[in-house]
C-alpha cells in the first residue's frame, strides 16, 4: 500500500506557487515539489495529485491519497469531473490537468481522503511547507498552459 500525500499553495490566485508531495509505503519515503512563476491555488493542489501518481511507475497499486483540497476530493469522489469530461468542461476551469489525472485514475486502486488543512496533520503541514517554499524559490517553472492562454480561456483554466 502506498500512502500519496499532497498540497498545493498560490500566492495571489494567480500568482506563484508549488506544490509539495509525500509518497510513503513501508520503509520508503520521498518528498517531491516545484514552483510555478503563475498559476492558481487550485491548478497547485490538482498538480500534486497528477504528479504523485505519475511517480508512482508499477500499475494496479492500492494508494491512500490525502489532500486538504476539497476542490479535488469533491471532484472525483462525488463524480463530478466524469459529468465535466462528457460536457466538454464547458464553464468549468483546469480542463487540462483534470485530463491528464482521468488515466491516472484507471491504473490503480485509488481511495481519496481529505484532511483539514492547517490543523497539525503532521504530513499534510510538511506538503505545505514543501509547496511554500517551492513558490518562492528564485528559478520557478512556467504553467505553460496557463501563462501561454488568452485571458478568455485563462478563465477556463
């Protein structure tokens, strides 16, 4: 069983930001973030959901994954992103990332759990330490996607 803990920070939405990453199973830890030069809180907490899974390169794994965002939780527990993928995402924002976390999704045994942010969950303040000072390291990433859209379809995003 591997347990995928996350958390996504922006300062100013958008703004900078990161996200930071816990994988543990067993004896094996590792943390992982980035920083963005502007993106929003929402893409960072998405984010570090895709990229732990993505991390994770054996198929049909049990996962734990906990998040503070209810953004994501919501998202995929109560099924709405499966309704967003058949509309199209019309009106609704990230279109990209909630595409690239739909396989993600398929190739393992995946149960989400939300924890209340900033409330002493030992891991849960880690990520958030690992995405603030992602944001604010002097070389940050570009959200391509997001910087490189117009400010219509940055609404989208």
């Amino acid at each position: 069983m591997i347990e995928l803990f996350t958390d996504g920070a922006s300062s100013g939405n958008p703004g900078p930001g990161g996200f930071g990453i816990i994988l543990r199973s067993g004896n094996h830890y590792k943390e992982l973030s980035a920083g963005y030069r502007k993106t929003t809180n929402n893409r960072m907490e998405l984010l570090a959901v895709i990229v732990g899974l993505e991390t994770i390169k054996k198929p049909n794994q049990v996962i734990k994954i906990y998040s503070d965002s209810k953004y994501v939780i919501d998202a995929i527990e109560k099924k709405w992103v499966f309704g967003w993928v058949q509309k199209g995402f019309a009106g609704k924002k990230n279109k990209d990332l909630w595409l690239r976390l739909q396989p993600l999704l398929k190739v393992h045994q995946i149960t989400f759990f939300w924890v209340k942010g900033h409330n002493g969950h030992p891991e849960n303040e880690r990520c958030d330490e690992l995405a603030v000072a992602a944001s604010k390291q002097k070389e940050l990433l570009v959200d391509q996607i997001f910087e490189s859209t117009s400010e219509e379809t940055k609404k989208l995003l």
